[in-house]
C-alpha cells in the first residue's frame, strides 16, 4: 500500500506556486486512458450540504492531442483545454500524472520563451506534453491501466 501527495498551492516551502497534475476516472467503463483524464489541480476545499462534507478539488482539464499513443514513444500526448476547468470530488482523482514538455525539434536555448524554465512555470511554457507512464515504475497497475487502449 503506498500513498501519494497531490499539491494545490501558491507557495511551496516558502517559495514559487505547486500546482500538480492528477489522472482523474471520467469512464470506469473505457480501458486505459480512453477512460482517464489529465487535469491540474488549483485548489483542494471542503464545503458541507445538509450535513454531508464534501471535498472536491478546482481543476483545469487537459485534452489527449489523438485518439492513441504516440507510435514512437507508446505515451499519450496531451495538450492544455483553453480556458476549460470544473469542481469535481477528490475520489475521481486516481494519482498523479507525470508529465513531459514536448520539445520539438528547436533546443530551448533558442526559443523566445517570455520567462526562464523553471520548475514551477514548465506547465505553461510548452503547447503539449507526454504524459509519462514510467514515472512509477512500482506502480504496475496504473502503467498497464494506462497502456491498455
């Protein structure tokens, strides 16, 4: 059994904003990631109605670029849904999503990126991303989930 940290916040230890990505069930009853969703966390909050506390997360959605994996890699590619967010509750949040800019074919160094990479603004500087099912190699049931199309 293990579990994992999913962060929403402005400042992280003092410093710039941790906003993580998650794989959210949006079709339990679809294989792989024809079933799942990448989104980014924003916010974590806890309301009560007649009683029942809930807790949900705001979150931006990101849309697969293709109906399958990229051929070279076997990752699905994922590009940032303009301006789409939604509440949803934390248990459709499965784990979290790792992700890998998609660099293209000209080296960082020469692009006119407005601001320098760093770890807290990757996410906005890159038009699409991998989402990486090798990030937890331990993790053999998320990867095959992901990999069954």
């Amino acid at each position: 059994m293990c579990s994992e940290r999913i962060c929403a916040l402005p400042s992280w230890r003092n410093g710039p904003s941790r906003y993580d990505t998650v794989l959210i069930s949006t079709d339990s009853q679809l294989k792989g990631m024809l079933g799942l969703d990448i989104a980014c966390a924003h916010l974590f909050f806890l309301f009560t109605y007649e009683e029942t506390k809930y807790p949900c997360t705001l979150i931006s959605w990101y849309d697969c670029v293709s109906d399958s994996p990229d051929k070279d890699t076997g990752m699905w590619i994922i590009s940032p849904a303009s301006g789409s967010s939604a509440i949803i509750h934390v248990d459709a949040i499965l784990r979290c999503a790792h992700l890998i800019p998609v660099f293209g074919q000209t080296p960082i160094s020469n692009r006119s990126l407005s601001l320098s990479l760093t770890f807290d603004n990757s996410l906005d500087a890159f038009c699409s991303y991998y989402v990486n099912k090798y990030a937890h190699h331990h993790t053999v049931c998320i990867r095959l989930l992901i990999e069954c199309t």
